[in-house]
C-alpha cells in the first residue's frame, strides 16, 4: 500500500504540472502533504506522522536541498549572463567559424554551444544563443534548422549531464557523488552523444529551410565591442577547468600535505563558482570600461532567470525528505533491489518517464534521484555514473509538454510535425546515447 501512495502521489505530480499547468513549487508541497496524509492512512497509528512532522519535513527537504545549491546555481546564473551579455558567446562563435570555416561550420557552432552551455542556464542559453544562428545561417547561406541542432543538443547535454547546472549539481549531492568526476565522466559521456545528435543526424535534416520568424533575430554586437578570445574561452570555462583540474591533482596528492588542503579548498563548488563570477565580472565588464553598477544590474538580472529553477528544486527537495522520513524510501530500496535491474538502467528508465509525463527535466532528474538514491549504498556502480544515468534519462523525448518543445517550434518556424521530427528525435538521441556511455564507463570504473 505504501508503494501505491507513493505511485498516486508521482502521477498526482505529473497531473497537477501537465494538465493543470499549476506552479511545480506548489505542486510540489500539494504531493508532498497528499503523501504524507494518505500514508498515514494505510499504516498502523505507531508508525503515522503528525501534521506538525509532515510539514517540518517538507521545511527540512527544502533547506537542505536548497541550503547546499543556492551559491552554486545563482553564481552559475551570474557567470552565465556575463558571457552572454558581454558578447564572449559571440566572439566564441566567430572565433571558432573561423578556425573551422564554411565546410564544418556546425562543429563550430556546436563547441560553442558546448563552451558557453557549460555556464549558462538552458532556457537563457537557448535564447540568447539562437540569435548567433541566425546570424551565422544569413552568412553561409544554409538552413537554420541544420546549423541550429547542434548548438541546441549541446546545450541540452550540459544540462542534463554537467555541473554547476541545477539539476546535476543537486543529483551529485543526493547521491553523495564528487562533482569534480561527475564533470570528468559526463564531458566523456557528453561528447559523443552531442556528435550524434548533432552533426550526425543533421545530415538527414538539409530539406528544413523554412525562414527564422522574424520576430526573434537579433542583431549581433559590433566586432570592436566584442572582448578578446581568449578572454571570452577562460571565463566561460573558468569553472571547468577548476573543477577538472583540482580533482585530477587529489588523486596525485598526499591526502593532509599541503598541496591536497589547496586543491580541496579550490575544487568546493562555491569557491569554484566564486572564482568564476569575480574573474568574470571583472574582465567582461569592469576592465572592459563598463560601470560597476551596469555589471551588478547584469547579475542582478541573472538571479531573477532562475529564481523558479530554485523553487522547483526545493519542491523536490521536500519530496525525497518526505521519501526518507516516512521511511518509504526503504520500502521503495527493497522493492527495487527484487527487480535485479541494473540501477543505471532503472535510474535512466524512471527519469525518462517522469521527463515524458511532466516535460521537465530538472523535475524528472530531482524526482528519480529522491526513488532510487537509496539504491546506491546497497551496489558498485559508482554514484557519478548514477547522477548521469538519471541526468540522460531526464532529456528523453521532448514534446507538447515541454517549453524548450514550443520554444525550437516558434524560433525556427516549424509546424508540429516537423517539430517532433527534428526537436524531439535530438532529445531522444542525447537520452539514449547517454544511457549507453554510462553502461561502457560502468564496465572500467
């Protein structure tokens, strides 16, 4: 019985998001007391929780979920917002044209997309980069569909699959993962399911030449007002590569010697993004010429992008505490531990149903990871191929119920049906192909 409450209060989610189109923070609270409330029912009076614990678990879910991601995913918003702004996305773009020229003009497009997509927030990021398709498709004279897939499967990966974005970054800390070799593994993962969804399958997609709607083509910035490139690469990827490079060096150093107490201090994920955003601010703004007031209004602007993105994740918060303290959690391990499923497969299979119901992402990721995390002590698969097992599932099949959907739609002039064909086969591909990197890494680590 408590197995059905917890799947009744799942699809009371889905409904309340999907078809009632109500706030996913409220939904969220609504799912969380309808659980605690309907398992109070099916339970014998010694094991029930009182109104006063449901809703200090759900208070308790959304602070310590909330309390470890706040710096992270607003410093992440900040760093992002400057790149784009300062016009470093766009120097990105045409630095990287250049290198490649007319003939691999995608790749171009899709490093970049990779570069500035590690930093920025998916639906900014989505928004502030089609524009430089459009600009590069008026240059080379091909379709904006076809130049303008690869860019958007990078983005979608990086989502999905790599911290400091909201979703991984809260995956790594439900499933006690290292953020630095969750970041390692995923740019593995990530590279060859960008390839695929990218360059790859655009082949097939040369016949879409419909025109942008004109509504959304922004004119690019002036090439003199453009910071240098490699001012624009190491700002963008600032994060990265302290993150990258301060794990690589603790596994060389002796733990307690001072090189180790450096490089822990430099890889925590505040200190890293802290980094990032002060590096930032001051060459793409401040050193630039631009007043300090005009960049603080630039960041101040990235905090309310993402404001909703932190409520939906405290939302999820309360229900993997409400999971833990009704100890349905347990319930759910063991119920799962009898279905001999490997738990990458089962992590990526419930994210990706969750992903199709709801049509969000970080909600689909944040949900499977508060079912199946009690999973992870019990087994040796290793917890960072779990956060992008779960972050890949989470990208599946994109359709009418996903912003990001209608967004590609309008921006690129499509009818539905050609939506489904290009959009939503792109999303599956990054889904699936992340899947299968996660499996082959899972056989040497």
């Amino acid at each position: 019985m408590a197995l059905l409450v917890v799947f009744v209060s799942i699809l009371l989610l889905v409904l309340l998001v999907a078809y009632f189109r109500l706030n996913t923070f409220i939904a969220f609270l609504i799912v969380c007391l309808f659980m605690g409330l309907a398992l109070n029912m099916v339970r014998v009076p010694e094991e029930r929780m009182s109104i006063a614990e449901i809703t200090q678990s759900i208070q308790t879910g959304i602070g310590k979920t909330l309390g470890s991601l706040v710096i992270i995913i607003v410093f992440g918003s900040m760093l992002g917002k400057l790149v784009a702004e300062s016009g470093a996305a766009q120097r990105i773009a045409n630095g990287l044209m250049h290198v490649f020229g007319r003939k691999y003009v995608q790749w171009s497009l899709m490093l970049t997309g990779f570069i500035v997509g590690i930093p920025l927030f998916y639906n900014i990021g989505f928004v502030l980069m089609v524009p430089l398709i459009f600009t590069v498709a008026a240059r080379t004279k091909l379709p904006t569909v076809y130049l303008g897939i690869p860019m958007l499967a990078s983005l979608s990966v990086t989502h999905g699959y790599l911290p400091p974005h909201p979703s991984p970054t809260a995956l790594v800390g439900t499933f006690h993962a290292n953020m630095g070799l969750t970041l390692i593994y995923g740019l593995i993962v990530a590279i060859p399911a960008i390839i695929l969804a990218g360059p790859v399958f655009t082949r097939f997609l040369k016949h879409y030449t419909q025109e942008p709607a004109p509504l959304f083509t922004v004119a690019p910035m002036p090439e003199d007002q453009l910071p240098s490139m490699g001012t624009s690469i190491v700002a963008a990827l600032l994060p990265v590569l302290l993150l990258a490079g301060t794990s690589l060096l603790k596994l060389r150093a002796a733990p307690d010697t001072f090189l180790w107490q450096i490089t822990t201090w430099l890889g925590d994920p505040v200190i890293v993004m802290l980094l990032a955003v002060l590096n930032g601010a001051y060459v793409l703004g401040i050193r630039r010429g631009l007043p300090v007031k005009k960049v603080m209004g630039i960041m101040e602007d990235a905090i309310r992008d993402v404001s909703v993105i932190i409520l939906i994740i405290g939302g999820s918060g309360a229900l993997t505490q409400m999971l833990l303290d009704s100890k349905v959690s347990q319930v759910i391990t063991d119920s799962l531990q009898g279905m001999h499923m490997n738990p990458l497969i089962l992590a990526w299979s419930i994210a990706a149903l969750i992903r199709v119901s709801v049509g969000s992402a970080t909600v689909a990721g944040l949900t499977t990871a508060g079912i199946v995390a009690p999973l992870v002590a019990g087994t040796s698969v290793h917890p960072s191929l779990m956060v992008l097992a779960t972050g890949a599932g989470s990208l599946m099949f994109s359709h009418v119920n996903d912003g990001g959907f209608w967004m590609f739609k309008e921006y690129f002039n499509l009818s539905v049906k050609d939506t489904f064909k290009t959009w939503s086969v792109m999303e599956t591909i990054v889904s699936v192909v992340g899947l299968i990197g996660c499996l082959i890494l899972n056989l040497f680590i």
